[in-house]
C-alpha cells in the first residue's frame, strides 16, 4: 500500500514569503488571538498568542519554475498562513486538514489541471490520491479547501 505524504511549502519559498510575498508584499505579522488557522509551514492549526501572518502564495508557479515548464493561465495565487518567523516544520507524517470538504486537484508535468475530486469531511484521501496517481500524466496533486479554495498542501509521486 502506498502512503501519500502532505509537503509543507518549501523552506526555501518560505523565507522568500516572509520577506515578499508573490503578490509583491511585504509580510505583515500578526499576534493569533483566535487560534486555528491552517498553517502551511507546518501543517497545523494555530495556536492562541503565536506569531503568524497571511502571505500570497503561487504553488503552481513555483512548482513550474522548479521544473522548467511554464503553467500559463493555471498559475494562480491566493492566501496562506504561515508562522512568521522560522518553525520545525510538520511533526508528522498524517495528512493534515481532513476535517472539512477538500477538492483534490491533479496537475500535469507541463502544469495543466487535469480534473479534481472532491473529498468529504474525513473522506477517503488515500482513495483520491491513488486514483489521481493512477493517471501516469498526473505529475502532482494540490488538496485545496472547498470554502475558499485556498492551497492546503501538495502530494507528489513517491
């Protein structure tokens, strides 16, 4: 059985983020007093009194510029959360996030979308993501949330 993995944001794109963003911006930290925001360096929720900040984020162009391809008008960015300063990074191995609607969202190696599948609240991942990499033009995969659509975490072949 194959066991998919969630991958942070790269350590390397995060210390570009939180310098500027890939809207351009400079981060702007933030004290959480609320606690529970989707953390992308770290794959976790927030906690009360940390230091995050929200920061724009292009996975796709990322993932493209690192593969030499060019995803055209698949590059997209949106928001994400990330500590502001340095972490540890995940301290696991579990898929993160899985307690809402996902959509799984194959992309190609020269950066195309290839379809999706929506996975319900505690749904059947593993089953998602075996189906998307039983496709051999599925190079990677993005979870994103359903509300918003904003980029949780990427799954690549093993």
């Amino acid at each position: 059985m194959t066991i998919y993995h969630a991958r942070p944001i790269d350590p390397t794109a995060l210390k570009e983020l939180r310098s500027v963003d890939d809207a351009g911006r400079r981060m702007v930290p933030v004290t959480d007093e609320e606690g529970g925001a989707p953390l992308r360096c770290c794959l976790r929720r927030s906690a009360v009194g940390e230091r995050i900040a929200l920061v724009s984020y292009a996975p796709l162009r990322r993932w493209a510029a690192g593969n030499g391809v060019d995803p055209e008008a698949y590059d997209e960015q949106g928001p994400v959360f990330v500590h502001a300063e340095e972490c540890a990074g995940p301290d696991g191995e579990g898929l993160p996030f899985t307690n809402a609607h996902r959509t799984v969202r194959r992309y190609s190696a020269d950066g195309r979308i290839l379809g999706g599948r929506l996975v319900p609240e505690h749904g059947e991942f593993e089953a998602a993501f075996r189906e998307a990499f039983d496709d051999a033009a599925v190079a990677l995969v993005h979870v994103r949330a359903v509300e918003y659509g904003c980029f949780l975490y990427e799954v690549r072949r093993s």
